[in-house]
C-alpha cells in the first residue's frame, strides 16, 4: 500500500463532513484521520504526525484556540498547519502554512477541498525542501523582549536552524535572530518561533518572516556547501 501524500486531522461530530473530507482526500491521494472529541483529538496529535489539523466549528464546549496551541505545543505535530472551519461559504480563505493558523470556508461538497489540499501538498513540499539542513556554526545574536543573548547555530535550513543556547527557551517562543552566513557578508535578521526542544539548552527554530531575497541567499549557501550528492 502506498504512503499517503498527506495525513488531515479532522476533529468533527458531523458525518457528513467527514464524507467530504473523505472523499476529497480519496481523489488527491490523501489520509483522512477522524476525531470526535478534545480527548481523542489530543491524543491523536500526542502519538501520530499530521500534515494537518482541522477543526469544526460545530464542536460544543471545545476550543480550537486551545486545541490549535496543543498542536502547536506538541512534540509531533509542533510544524502542522491548524485550519479553523469557518460556518458558512465563502469565496476567500487563508493560505495554509507551516506551523500557523488559518481559516477555511466550511467544505458543502469534495470539490471545494481540491485548492486547499493542493496548497497542503505544495506548503510541505517547500518545507521538505527545506528541510536540507547544512552543518553550520556561527554565532547567532539573539533578541527575547528586552533580553539580548547569544546563541550558537548547530545546522542551518532555509525555514530554520538548530541552536545550542544559554537561556533557556521553550516551544512557541518568539525571537529575533541575526546571523552572517559568511564574516565578511551582510547580516540576515528574521524573526523566528521555537518549535523544538531537545534539551533545555538545545532548541529548534523556525523563521518567520524571512525576505525571499534572504532566504534565497540561505539556499545558495547550502547548496554551495552541502557535499555533492552521489
């Protein structure tokens, strides 16, 4: 059997959303997981990987902030897109992205999912693109609130790097970061969130808000200095 493209989570209590997940995710390739309660939901996100999560606006005495920020804080699924159902048509909606939350007009038939699995599949696959990570030290200059700090990266990709710090930080923290990739160089600023904690002095980040002309000098760099592939 062949790996799905992507795997939804989809925290509902109605059957016929479900059908049209299902179906939908069906004709593009995809896995469709089902939860219907906030306990069956945070299990779920706790034990398996989804490419996404999203969240019906008919669950009673739930709430999808605080599922989203679950998901969000999770070990597994810390960079899946969280998408809140809104309750009526609408023509317009938010482009998922790695890691953030978005919105999605409530789904009435399997054709109106076929944009936005598309954009799941393309949104992960830059992020695998990005997940080509180079071997990478130099001193990171750090910014929490008024707290300024240093940090040294470990390995560097072009949505994030992998940081050995001295203050302890934790998941979801956000922060600026300004680093050079080359001592004679220009210095790259961007803001960045925490969404892995090794170890309370080693931390995964992903950047936000980096230019496109900044993050394509962060590829050129690592394909100019990743070892050739065989």
């Amino acid at each position: 059997m062949s790996r799905p493209r992507f795997r939804i989570l989809l925290v509902h209590n109605e059957p016929r959303l479900l059908h049209i997940f299902e179906e939908a995710a069906q004709s593009s390739g995809g896995e469709v997981v089902a939860a219907e309660s906030y306990e069956a939901a945070v299990q779920r996100v706790t034990n398996e990987r989804f490419d996404a999560a999203v969240i019906s606006p008919a669950l009673a005495n739930f709430s999808r902030q605080g599922f989203a920020r679950t998901v969000q804080n999770s070990r597994l699924n810390s960079q899946s897109c969280v998408v809140l159902l809104t309750g009526s048509r609408g023509r317009g909606s938010d482009v998922p992205e790695v890691g953030r939350v978005s919105m999605l007009p409530r789904p009435f038939h399997a054709d109106d999912l076929v944009p936005f699995f598309k954009q799941i599949t393309r949104a992960f696959q830059v992020e695998r693109r990005g997940q080509r990570r180079l071997s990478f030290r130099a001193s990171v200059h750090c910014v929490k609130g008024l707290a300024r700090f240093q940090a040294t990266s470990v390995n560097l990709g072009t949505t994030g790097m992998l940081l050995d710090v001295r203050t302890p930080l934790g998941l979801n923290e956000e922060l600026e970061l300004h680093f050079n990739l080359e001592p004679s160089g220009p210095a790259l600023a961007t803001r960045a969130r925490v969404t892995r904690a090794d170890s309370p002095t080693r931390v995964g980040v992903v950047f936000q808000g980096l230019r496109a002309d900044d993050r394509q000098r962060i590829r050129t760099f690592i394909e100019q200095h990743l070892p050739a592939r065989a």
